[in-house]
C-alpha cells in the first residue's frame, strides 16, 4: 500500500517537471537561435553583442500572447510598423505585468514578426533584411534584447542602457517572469506533494 503510493507520488512529481520542462526547451530554442543569429549579424558590422534583459523578454511574451491569434498575410509581422501603444488598448496592463511603465520603456522599440512555423532562417532574415528592423539591430544605441515566440508570431524588444529605454523599474521590484519562474513553481509544487506524501505516512 505504501509503496504503492510512493510510487504514485514519484511519478506525479516526474511528470509535473517533465510538463514544465517540455514547453520551455522548445521555445528557448527558438528564442536562443534568433538571439544568436542577431548577436552574429551585430559583430559582422562591428557592433557590441546585445544583452539579454528579463523585462523586455517578458514584454516580448505579453505581446506574442496578444498576437498568437492572428495569421500571418502580407500586411503582418515585419511589415507591420511597430506602435503596440496604438494596437493594444491593453498595453499599459501589459506593461505592468512585467514591472514596466511607460517611462522605462519609451527608447526602447518592439518589433513583432510573422513566420509560418518560425523557420528559424527565415525569422532571422526578416530581422536582418526589413529595412527598418535592420537599421534598428544596426544602431549603437541598443544594448539589450528581449525575445519571445508564440505559435506563429516573434516579438523582438530592443532596450537602451539609459533610464527611459533601459526597462529597469528604480525599485527592486524586477521579478518579472522569466523562464526559472516555471522551474520555481515546479519546485514548489515539488515540496508541496513531499509534504502531503509525508503527511500521508502519519
Ligand atoms: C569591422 O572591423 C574590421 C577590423 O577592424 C574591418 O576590417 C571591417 O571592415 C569592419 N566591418 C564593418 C562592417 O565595419
Ligand atoms: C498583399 O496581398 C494582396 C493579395 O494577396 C495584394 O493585393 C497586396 O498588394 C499585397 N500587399 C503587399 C504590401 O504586398
Ligand atoms: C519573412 O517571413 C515571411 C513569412 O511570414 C517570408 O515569406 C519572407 O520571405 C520572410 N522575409 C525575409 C526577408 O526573410
Ligand atoms: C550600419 O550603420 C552604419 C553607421 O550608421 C552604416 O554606415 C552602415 O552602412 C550600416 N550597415 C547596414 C548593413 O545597415
Ligand atoms: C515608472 O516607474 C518609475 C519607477 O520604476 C517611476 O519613477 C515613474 O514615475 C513611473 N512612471 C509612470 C508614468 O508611472
């Protein structure tokens, strides 16, 4: 009987981490290969690499949420000229789910993408090849990035190292979700089902 709910408890664990886990992996991979590949177009024009910044990414994530729903046609993604403000009534909420507000973001600039399967070398090149993207990846004044996926869509923030592009709140309220908030919450959750089991043996 006891090991039987050992061996329940186990497996349930293992599968809430393989959950968690799954998701995650594959759209970093996505988001990894776009941050590499632009940090190589930057130092092929002699340009610093850019960082990445936790609230832009989580940002990034808000708006391909917003996005996801929308096909791709010829008028979306990169030829879409970038004004989330104009776009999004909801935008200042999104802002404040990621610690932002207007004033830390201003400099900043948001470039969403359309991709059928975000074919990675595509979703490059519509980066590095749309004129205006292009210019914005080729400028010194960027510094940051923050990159998301959501089915279809890419979002691509830039930020700037002073204050009003920078997406640094002044306080130390910058726990914006970022991807270890899903292994945080898969560890909780962990330490939650070791108590009910202990529990349970009692
Ligand atoms: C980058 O720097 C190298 C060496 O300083 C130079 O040969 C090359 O022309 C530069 N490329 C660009 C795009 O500025
Ligand atoms: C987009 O596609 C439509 C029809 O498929 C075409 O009429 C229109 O000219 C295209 N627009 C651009 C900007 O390519
Ligand atoms: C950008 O992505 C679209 C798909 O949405 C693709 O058809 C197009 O070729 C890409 N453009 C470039 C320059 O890679
Ligand atoms: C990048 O910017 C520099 C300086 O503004 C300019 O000389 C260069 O032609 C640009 N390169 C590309 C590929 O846009
Ligand atoms: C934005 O947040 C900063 C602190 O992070 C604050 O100083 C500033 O007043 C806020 N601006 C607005 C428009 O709320």
């Amino acid at each position: 009987m006891e090991s039987l709910q050992l061996r329940l408890l186990l497996s349930s664990v293992l599968l809430v981490f393989v959950l968690n886990a799954i998701p995650a992996a594959r759209c970093n991979d996505e988001e990894d290969n776009l941050f590499q590949g632009i940090n190589k177009y930057r130092a092929s024009l002699n340009l610093t690499a850019l960082t990445k910044n936790d609230n832009a990414e989580c940002l990034a994530g808000k708006l391909a949420d917003q996005f996801q729903d929308q096909p791709c046609t010829n008028t979306t993604g990169a030829n879409t000229i970038p004004g989330m403000e104009n776009q999004f009534p909801n935008f200042p909420t999104l802002l404040e789910k990621c610690h932002l507000n207007v004033t830390n973001t201003r400099d900043g600039i948001i470039m969403p993408a359309c991709v059928p399967n975000l074919v990675p070398s595509l979703v490059l090149s519509n980066y590095t090849q749309n004129v205006i993207y292009s210019e914005n990846l080729n400028d010194t004044k960027y510094t940051g990035i923050g990159i998301n996926t959501e089915k279809d869509w890419v979002v691509v923030i830039l930020t700037t190292s002073t204050p009003e592009g920078g997406y640094t709140p002044a306080s130390s309220d910058n726990a914006a979700s970022s991807p270890s908030s899903r292994i945080t919450f898969s560890f909780h959750l962990f330490f939650l089902l070791l108590g009910s089991f202990f529990y349970a043996l009692n």
